[in-house]
C-alpha cells in the first residue's frame, strides 16, 4: 500500500503488480476523473486501475485507488464501513440535497433548539431503510439516475438497508450543523441531511462532506493528488 506519511522514505510503485493508494480527492473532482489522472501519469504502462467507492464531486477526503492485481480486491474495500465529517445547513432543500442544484424550498428555523437536534440525530442511530437522492449515480435502465433527473424525469427509487453506527453532533451555529457519521457501505450522507430536516419538521441539504475514514484507511494517511502525480513523473524514467 502506498499513502503519504510524513517521513517516509519517497516509495517505490509497483503499479502492474498491485498498488492500493490512499488519496486525499480533491473538492469538484468526479472518483473517475482521479483514476483518470492517474491512468494517464502511469501511462505507457498499460494497467488497470479503479476506485473503491465513489466521492460526490462536492465531497472531499479519501478515495482508496487500485491498480493491478489489487484491482481484485476493490470490492472487499467497498464492503468496509465508512466515517464522514460535514455540515448540514438546516431551512432549506435542494433536489440533490446537497449544493450542486439550486435551494428550491426554505423554512423558519426559529423555533428547532439544540436539544431538538441532538434529540433527532440519536434517533437516526441503528438499521434503517434509506432512499437514495433522485441525483445519484445509481443506473436504471443502464442510465445513470442523475441523468434522468437533470432532464426533469421522474425517477421511482427503491429503498435500501444501511446503518449508522455513529451520528455525532460536533457543533451546532444554526443553521449549520457539524457531525461526524460512521455508517454502513453505500449510505448516502446527502439523504441523511435530507432526512434530518425532515425528521425536523423542516428542511435540510448537506452543504459540506469529508470522508475521513473507511475500514482501517485514514485521510490523514492520504496522498495530496498533485503531489503523488508529481512523485509517479519522477519516478518514471525508474522501473515502475
């Protein structure tokens, strides 16, 4: 596995035989447009390379990059519980719940208290069914759901079991909340903060989300993009 520890020794990839990179994804980048930069960087070398779970492109934090022979492996890391900080902004919805569209609805918050908030994110604890926002990447008909949804279409989503093991409320400046979450494999944090204003009585969409953990990874173990991009050129005139 190759992550960027402070004082470590510069590494040395072996991309064909089988990387497990830990990167931290930047803000408005698609999963696929990392594994994109990183498939040219590596270029002549013809190797597969995929990700371990999709980031939102208005989501930061760590995305788990296979090549090789470890690209075998991506399903298992998928399977691993994941940990997430952000914010919630209460008063108002989007048709994404989060900022790619625009707040289409807004509420009085006057009357929500803290204990109100804290009372609800408790109660969000356990096995739950979740519906997936209406723009998500989930296929139907072989079309990503996003799709349909940008062009205005109705889509009939299925609700799926998760669990959130954690909700902890971090900060409360109404209207934003800051939580960490740990949850369960294919939990969309987007439709917590949906949910939530709801359970509310009110309104919410997640205005800002960091993935921190997943299984045994750590963020903070995690490559700046440009920096392992700038490392592989490197190492490039090297057996790689």
């Amino acid at each position: 596995m190759s992550s960027n520890i402070e004082g470590q020794a510069k590494p040395k990839f072996a991309f064909a035989e089988g990387e497990v990179l830990l990167i931290d994804k930047p803000l408005t980048w698609t999963s696929f447009d990392v594994v994109g930069k990183l498939r040219n960087s590596i270029k002549p070398l013809k190797v597969k390379v995929g990700h371990a779970g999709t980031l939102d492109p208005l989501a930061t934090g760590l995305l788990i990059v296979c090549t090789g022979k470890m690209t075998k492996q991506i399903d298992g890391f998928q399977a691993e519980d994941k940990e997430y900080t952000g914010t919630i902004t209460l008063g108002a919805t989007t048709a994404s719940y989060d900022l790619e569209t625009e707040i289409d609805q807004t509420f009085d918050i006057s009357n929500i208290s803290e204990e109100d908030i804290i009372r609800v994110a408790a109660g969000f604890v356990g096995v739950q069914d979740q519906y997936p926002p209406a723009h998500s990447a989930i296929k139907i008909g072989g079309e990503r759901v996003y799709e349909k949804a940008r062009r205005g279409e109705e889509v009939e989503l299925k609700a799926r079991k998760v669990e959130i093991m954690e909700f902890e409320v971090l900060k409360i400046e109404l209207p934003i909340i800051h939580f960490r979450i740990k949850c369960s494999k294919g939990t969309y944090i987007r439709s917590i903060a949906h949910d939530f204003g709801r359970a509310l009585n009110n309104g919410g969409h997640l205005s800002s989300l960091r993935r921190t953990k997943s299984g045994d990874f750590n963020v903070k173990d995690a490559w700046d993009l440009t920096e392992l991009i700038n490392q592989v050129r490197e190492l490039k005139s090297q057996s790689i």
